[in-house]
C-alpha cells in the first residue's frame, strides 16, 4: 500500500487551494499514508496545523530560486516518496517528479516531462471544473467521486476574527491581480450603497489592496464599513467569511477561500467564464456576470492588466440588481 505521498501544485493561492481535493481523497482511500503537500513560498500559511498533511515543503520562486530548486529536489529525494501526484504542467515540477525516486508518478500529459512518469492523464479544457481534472491523477487509485476544496481555519483564527462575528456582516473583496478579472469601483461603491446602515461591510484583501479599498470605503460613505485588507492571514480571512451573511467576490482568490469552507458567495465574473472550470463550489454559490452576450467575452484564460477592446463592457454592464438580488435574499433569510 502507499505509505508516502507527495502532492506538487506550487501556483497561485487559488490553484493551491483547487488542489486539496485531491488532499482529501488520498486520505479518504489512503488513511494510514504520510500526505505532504509541496507549495511555493508566501502559501505554506493556507494549511498551518492542517489535519491530513503530514509535512508542508516550500519552494522559495524569488530569492535565490535556482539553488532553492536544488535543495528542495535533494528533499524530495531524501523522502522517499512512494507516489508523487504532480498537478502542474511546468517543466521544473516535471523534472522534480521524475527526479523523485517514488516507485509511481502521476502528471498531466502537457507536462514537458511527462513521459518520465509512470502514468500521465490527459489534461483538457473541457468545460469540467478544475477539482474534477485534478481528481482525474489519483482516480485509479481512490475511485471516482467528488471532494471539495478544504482548509482548516484553526481555534486561534476563529479567535482572532470573533470581535468581528457579530450581528450580519457582509464581505467584500474588490481586487484582483489583473484588471480585467476586477468589477469596476464604482460598481463596488454602488453595492455598498445597498447595504442596509445597520450591517457591518468588511473589506478583505492582501495589502497590497488597502489604496483600493480605502477608495471604495471614502466613495461609498457607509458608515459600518472597515477596511481589513492587508490585516487578517488566508484563514483568518476565511473563517470570517464563513459566518458572512454573503461574500461578494471576484473570479479571483477569495473565492476559492470562501468555497474552502462552505461559505456563501456572489462571484463576480468579469472577462473570464465560468466555463474555465474554476468557479465557486460552496453549497450557496451564484456566479454573477454580463447577461447578453459580447463577442469578446471571455477574451482570456486569466485576465488582462487592461481591456483589449478599451471599453471593459464585461464589467460596466453588469446590472447592480443582480448584485443586490443577492444582497437582499441574504438579508430576508
């Protein structure tokens, strides 16, 4: 039986946070196996104290990258691993996996490397979420069915966020790393403007985003707004968002935080489709976006720095009452 397993997926925090799904399988069918979890550095946070992962290896990209690679394959080695599942299709976490040792490998076929793994699934953007494609690597080993995205926000992190958990509250996490995955500001303020007095609004995000949400929080003048970016760590974020009474996000990070622990979410779709395969997954989800067709739309995969058509219609013409439909169900539950 497989007693040691690697998991590779050292991309972005949501792409991370698609990955344990697989996580929570191999422990499901494999519950005395040793799990590590292979991320790069600045998201090794996600998974303090985390119940299944035996160890969490961190791949430092920036600072010195070319000798932090070879030390961290030496580790890979060292461990012994008996099956190392890759959900990346770069060549270095290709090499890494072939590299390893372990007696089985698992990747994608679009991994430059994939013909050094003893098995290589076909990886297709066909319209089947991103959880179902990752699923696909270890499916002969645990059999098909689903698992959801999962983090464990821990006792101190509920603690931390409490004096925040009261009466209905509303999060909103306006920012994005591309513009065009990003609903306008003042389609934000419009939002905000909607939310009754006596609710609390808390504006999460890293803090890089504490200008724009301060932006957002003078424009719209509600009076029970606190701007929080840059304050609170991924799971203190995410335990808070548990108890929202809604989370209006982007296709963008929190909402993948938000599907990690069931909260509700409103993802706000600009350029990009849900058709990608990444979408919300919590059990009262709704993706929100343009409701008439645009030829340019989706215009691409993750999203630009600036729209290619100059006019950002994708985002403009989102109708503020799909928002506040939302707003007003949750209010009225």
């Amino acid at each position: 039986m497989t007693n040691k397993i690697l998991v590779i997926q050292t991309a972005s925090i949501g792409d991370v946070i698609l990955a344990t799904p697989v996580v929570e399988k191999l422990h499901r069918y494999l519950p005395g196996s040793s799990i590590d979890l292979l991320v790069k550095k600045g998201n090794e946070s996600l998974f303090a104290a985390h119940p299944f992962l035996h160890e969490v290896l961190v791949w430092d990209k920036r600072s010195r990258s070319t000798r932090n690679f070879a030390l961290l394959m030496r580790q890979v080695r060292r461990n012994k691993y008996s099956l190392v599942v890759n959900l990346q299709r770069f060549f270095k976490t290709g090499l890494m996996t072939a590299f390893s040792g372990a007696a089985m490998t698992i990747g994608f076929d679009k991994n430059p490397l994939s013909f050094q793994f003893t098995k290589k699934i076909a990886h297709t953007l066909d319209g089947i979420h991103e959880i179902y494609r990752n699923l696909s690597l270890v499916e002969e080993i645990t059999g098909e069915g689903a698992c959801m995205p999962r983090l464990y926000p821990s006792a101190s992190d509920a603690a931390h966020i409490a004096p925040l958990n009261t009466g209905t509250y509303y999060t909103l996490s306006p920012a994005s790393l591309w513009f065009t995955k990003q609903y306008p500001l003042e389609k934000w303020v419009d939002l905000i403007k909607q939310v009754p007095v006596d609710s609390a609004i808390y504006l999460l995000g890293a803090g890089d985003d504490q200008e724009l949400c301060a932006k957002i929080m003078a424009k719209a003048s509600h009076p029970n707004t606190r701007n929080l970016a840059g304050n609170l760590t991924f799971l203190q974020s995410a335990a808070l968002m548990q108890h929202a009474a809604m989370n209006f996000t982007n296709d963008s990070a929190p909402m993948h935080l938000a599907s990690a622990v069931n909260a509700p979410i409103t993802a706000i779709y600009c350029s990009t489709i849900p058709g990608f395969g990444f979408g919300p997954l919590s059990d009262d989800s709704v993706v929100v976006e343009i409701d008439h067709p645009l030829p340019c739309r989706p215009c691409g995969l993750h999203g630009y720095r600036s729209c290619p058509q100059k006019h950002f219609r994708c985002g403009y013409e989102i109708r503020n009452e799909q928002l506040t439909n939302r707003l007003l169900h949750d209010a009225n539950s």
